[in-house]
C-alpha cells in the first residue's frame, strides 16, 4: 500500500496519533517466522517480515512524520536531534546552521536511492539533525575515531568516517543494519549490505562492520529508541527488528558456532525444545564425570554457568531465571565438548 492522498495522510497521521498507545508492544506472533534461524536464512526471514512497508514521500517526513516519531518526550513542541542531543522546536526545520533537516543515517549516495521511496523515504534511518552537523557528517561510513567534533561534541570524525555520541551509537548501529535486511535489491529496490570497510561510497554498501556490531553491544535500545520503533510501525507498518531484538545482529553478521566438536550429533539429547523452566540432557554414551554447563545469549553475555554431576545418563537445568530468547547451550568437560543453540519460552 502507498498512500498518495494528501489528505488521507494527514487524517491517519491524526488518527496514529490517538491509538499510539496501542503500538507499545511488539506484534503477537510477529517474528515467528524468524525463530530458530540465524546467518542469512535469519536475515532472508527478517526482510521477508518487514519488505512492502507502506510508503511516504519525503516531504512528509518533514511535515508530520519526523514531529512525531522524534518527539522530545519532556516538550511537545520540540525535537530530538540525533547527533547533538540538542531538543529544538518543531518549527525551526530549515537549512540555516542552526536549523534542523533530514538525515540520511544509510547515506543516500551508498546505493544512489536520493530521496526518493521506499529506501530515501524510510523513517527507519531518517533522523532529525542540525543542519550543519549534517552537512558535516555528509555521506562518511560510521567508524571509531577522528577530530572531536566542535558543535556536535562527543561526535568524532575523519575525512571519510563519523563516528556517533555515545548515546546513540548503537541507534546508528541499529538503523544500519536495519537498512542492509529491508532492502535486498528486489523490485528494482537497492540491494544494501553492511561490509568492514570505509569510503564505502558510491557502491550500495556501509561500514564499517566490526564497530557498529560493538556499537549495538555497548549501547542497547533506550526508551526513546523503543517508542520511535513503536511510532514508525504506525505509519510504515513494518518495524526495525534490530530494536525488538538486539540478539539478532549477532545471529547475523558475527553468529556463534553451535556444532558438535567430539560427538555425532544424535549421541545427546535435549529436550523439551523450545525449553521452559527446565531442559533436559540425556547421553547415548557413557559420561563418567561431572560437566562444565553454560548457557550465554547470542551477544555473548553469560546467563547460567555450573559444574554439573551425572544423574545416570541425564543433565537437568535449571532455566527458570533466564529470559525468553535464543542461547548457546555449552557442555564441556575431558570426554566431550557440545555446543547447541536453544530456545527458553517460559509459558
């Protein structure tokens, strides 16, 4: 669905505005197409999730979608600028120094999409930002390092990198990896990819890979971040999947090995899968001794680490503190090493 009618626009726009309340949560059943998945068969499912968004023009995101979307929760009136933190009234869009305009956070020149949809009108990776401090950061792949700089403090740049606040830099991060699934060169759209390098422009490419995979560890999905991803479902009916679950960054672009170094891989058993509050794991083959168990999530993070002793031929463990979401189970001791990728949904 694209909308073209002026009117209707500004009608949903009041209408969105109403049932805001009503977008706080992520959809039931939404990325049930994703579970279980990780590499490019994750990242197939996840565009497939949010491709054919409804589209805007772009002079809508300056009349009503960015007011929104960027709200300054403690001031109506106002914005949020993304690189300066800077809150500015609504009413000073411009291209003065000390106006606020549109970024592009996947630089319109990677990929040559102007301003024109579904990549150059895409809330997803249009924020608002000082007009100068745009300019200054032009089309730059995001990396570590540089000049501070002078207005836009805690930003550091060099002749070909910018590097965000950090406060926003996992959002840069997010909005990036966000724009690399959505738009995978179907339907004469840009086929977009996040690659470890920079001075990445013209080609449909933006790095620098390594940086913003740290970035979307070091810096979670704030308050803010959360209710623009909310909001934008709003309008475009397709959310970033990156904000839902930061997890799946990792499960794309830097995933975890879950074979089987020393064993065949129906010489153990786990069950039940998806896990509630307690998994299950049975040996085929004699295990003599006692086991180093883990279980971290897919950033890395440990969530439950024991030494376990053998029960006859079953390992029983506890999940009943651990979150819903995907983890490497890990079994290690002198006989075997075992890493699984599992479920935890407590119902």
């Amino acid at each position: 669905m694209h909308i073209q009618n002026k009117k209707n626009i500004l009608f949903l726009s009041f209408s969105f505005l109403l049932v805001s309340g009503l977008f706080s949560q992520i959809p039931p059943g939404y990325y049930d197409g994703a579970e279980g998945l990780q590499g490019d068969q994750l990242k197939a499912a996840l565009h497939n999730i949010i491709d054919d968004h409804t589209w805007y023009s772009y002079n809508d995101l300056r009349d009503f979608i960015l007011k929104d979307t960027d709200e300054d929760p403690d001031n109506s009136n106002n914005v949020i600028l993304l690189y300066t933190g800077r809150s500015q009234a609504k009413s000073t869009f411009g291209g003065g120094a000390n106006d606020w305009n549109r970024e592009h956070v996947w630089a319109k020149s990677h990929g040559g999409f102007g301003n024109n949809p579904p990549a150059g009108t895409d809330a997803h990776h249009i924020r608002p930002t000082d007009a100068s401090v745009n300019s200054s950061r032009g089309n730059k792949d995001f990396a570590m390092g540089g000049q501070e700089h002078s207005e836009a403090t805690g930003n550091y740049y060099t002749a070909y990198t910018w590097e965000p606040r950090d406060a926003v830099k996992g959002d840069v991060a997010r909005m990036i990896f966000y724009m690399a699934t959505r738009y995978e060169g179907g339907s004469g759209e840009p086929d977009l990819e996040v690659v470890d390098a920079i001075n990445t422009s013209p080609n449909p490419e933006h790095g620098k890979l390594s940086d913003l995979l740290n970035w979307n560890q070091q810096d979670p999905p704030d308050d803010f971040e959360i209710n623009r991803n909310n909001v934008i479902y709003g309008y475009q009916n397709n959310r970033n999947p990156f904000i839902d679950h930061p997890e799946y960054v990792n499960a794309i672009w830097n995933p975890v090995s879950v074979q089987d170094n020393t064993l065949e891989e129906n010489a153990v058993i786990i069950f039940p899968l998806p896990a509630d509050n307690y998994l299950n794991i049975q040996f085929d083959i004699p295990v003599l001794s006692s086991l180093s168990l883990t279980i971290t999530d897919l950033l890395g993070k440990t969530v439950l680490s024991e030494t376990v002793s053998i029960d006859g031929d079953i390992v029983k463990a506890d999940l009943t503190s651990i979150p819903n979401g995907l983890y490497i189970l890990g079994l290690h001791n002198e006989e075997i090493s075992i890493n699984r990728k599992i479920q935890v949904s407590h119902k």
